[in-house]
C-alpha cells in the first residue's frame, strides 16, 4: 500500500492538521486536539475496517527514503553515528512522532540509486517509485 501524508500548519492556532491519502483517495486524518488517540487518528469507516491504531504496535517498518532538504538529510556527525541517527528533517522527525503515538519501530533505509523516480527508457521507473 502506498501512503502519502499530507501536513496543513495553521500558523495562527498552532494547529497541525494531517491527512493520510491512498491512490488519491482520502482514508483519514489527524485531529491535534483530541483527548487521546482514538479522537486523534481519524480513519475513514472504509478503511477502518482494515487499519486501527494496534495494527503497527510492536511491528519494526523499514522507512525507505531518499536525501532532499529539509524532508531527509544527512546529519553533519553522520560519519560517526549508526542508523537512525544519521538523519534529520521533516520527514524523520514526522516518523519519529508518529512512531511515539502508535507504537512502532523504525528503521531508515536510503533509496539505493538516491532518487525520487523518474521513467527509464524501457518504461519502468527508478527511484522511490520504482520500488512499489
């Protein structure tokens, strides 16, 4: 299944509003101001058949990404640190975030040709896009 989140910052409320989207078709959202996290997440009555917040405890996922400012970089003490440790940014810090409240583990993995995915000459894609 391929996932995008997308974040809307309301600068004036401080509100963070998160929408999940697969294939182009709405499956939740992120409610900042609910008491606990089953009025946080949102997921669609579709969807929540097949996803509740247990589906990822105690799971380890593999974080496949690529390096772009400022969703993924390399820490500047890269060279000497191991792991997850290597990143910072948007994304690695929306993982981490997301990690805490559902209760999963992560580990991230760089696109092994470092690119987002473009079309090759035969037709198949490279990149994060080729993957799926």
């Amino acid at each position: 299944m391929f996932v995008v989140v997308v974040v809307f910052h309301n600068l004036e409320s401080n509100n963070r509003h998160i929408v999940f989207f697969s294939l182009h078709l709405q499956i939740g959202y992120w409610n900042a101001n609910g008491a606990n996290m089953e009025e946080r997440l949102n997921i669609s009555e579709e969807w929540s058949s097949i996803f509740s917040t247990a589906t990822l405890q105690n799971k380890t996922l593999i974080v496949t990404t690529y390096l772009n400012d400022p969703y993924c970089m390399l820490r500047d003490t890269s060279e000497t640190k191991y792991g997850n440790d290597r990143f910072e940014g948007f994304v690695i810090d929306l993982i981490g975030e997301l990690s805490e409240l559902l209760g999963f583990k992560y580990v991230f993995k760089l696109v092994d040709d470092g690119k987002y995915g473009s079309v090759n000459e035969n037709g198949t894609w490279n990149g994060l896009i080729g993957l799926y």
